[in-house]
C-alpha cells in the first residue's frame, strides 16, 4: 500500500499543475466573415452602335414617305442591363443633324435636322419614347429598387422622321440638303441614394 500513495500522489499534483489542460469532449471557435456589395450598374455593349438609315430622301428630294412610317426603320439590342441598387435610366437623344457645315445660311425650303421616334422597350413595366427636337430632348426614370432586364435585353428601335425647320419645328414639305446626318441616342444607368 505505501507504493500506491506516493503514486497516487503525484499524479493528482500532476492535473493540479499550472498550464496542464484538461480533456475537451467538445471545442469549438468562430469566426464571421464580413464583406460589402458596392451599389452600382452596367449597361452592355449594343449588338449594332451605329443604325444606318441608308438615303433618306425620295424621288421629290424631301424625306422618303416609307421613313415617316410607325413601323421600325432600325433596331439594336443591348443584352446585358442592370443595377444591384435603386436606380435613375436616363435616355438622352438628338435629332440627326447635317454634319458638314455651309458657307450660306439655311435656306427656308430646306431641312438641315430631322427628328425621329427613339423608343426603349425593357427597362421597367412601360416602354419609353423620345423624339428630340433641340438635342436636350431627355427623361429619367427613378426605380426604387434593384432591377436588370430580361435575357432579351433592352431594345431600341427608331422610327417616323420627320424634317425640321432651322426653328426646331417639324416641317414635312422640306426638301433634305444633301450630306451626312446625325444622331444620337444615350442610356445611362446610375444608382442613386
């Protein structure tokens, strides 16, 4: 018996000692991860950036009637649109503009710019037209909330010209002056607050 309680002993001021862990059944430790989403949009390249409306002028020298119709004269696609925030589209246009410039001033018959329906189907439940007229010819639409199109993407398409006065006004017995026209469409996408 004596042999057993010094050994005794010493194994229980063994566990009793300082920086001697005890057996876990369990253990356990946790860590979060933290990350941030920035607020931000996209807007895709168009499947056509450059929509030829080939010759403009009919047999009378004034805008052909078949580019004066409802129907779309051209299209482009741009498949990939979106905003992971609350949003404002804005859709800029201006009208087609005679590029090269003259020596004389327009005469009174003639159309040096000529406007144009822009409509944008698939951003949001309404479809968006513009017909700009003085080049400052933009809208807005605030979302307040994420959105992205479809996969059939935004479309644009462009239809019913119509010759313009020096003016601005919309004038349909105008011959075209002869040159390279113009326009522009624009689509920004921006979060907003």
């Amino acid at each position: 018996m004596l042999h057993r309680f010094p050994l005794t002993a010493v194994a229980a001021l063994l566990l009793l000692a300082p920086g001697t862990a005890l057996a876990q059944t369990t253990a356990s430790s946790e860590i979060d991860l933290s990350s941030t989403v920035v607020a931000s949009c996209g807007v895709g390249a168009p499947s056509l950036t450059v929509l030829d409306l080939h010759e403009l002028s009919g047999p009378d020298g004034r805008l052909d009637p078949s580019k004066r119709s409802s129907n779309t004269l051209a299209s482009t696609t741009i498949a990939d649109a979106w905003c992971n925030a609350p949003n404002r589209l804005t859709f800029g246009t201006k009208p087609m503009t005679l590029q090269e410039t003259r020596a004389y001033a327009q005469p009174a018959y003639m159309a040096r710019d000529i406007t144009y329906d822009a409509t944008l189907v698939g951003w949001g439940p309404f479809d968006t037209t513009r017909r700009p007229h003085t080049g400052d010819d933009s809208v807005s639409l605030a979302s307040s909330h994420p959105y992205a199109t479809s996969s059939s993407g935004l479309v644009l398409n462009i239809s019913k010209l119509e010759t313009m006065t020096a003016g601005k006004v919309e004038d349909p017995s105008l011959m075209l002056e002869a040159g390279h026209y113009k326009g522009t469409v624009t689509i920004t996408l921006t979060t907003v607050n």
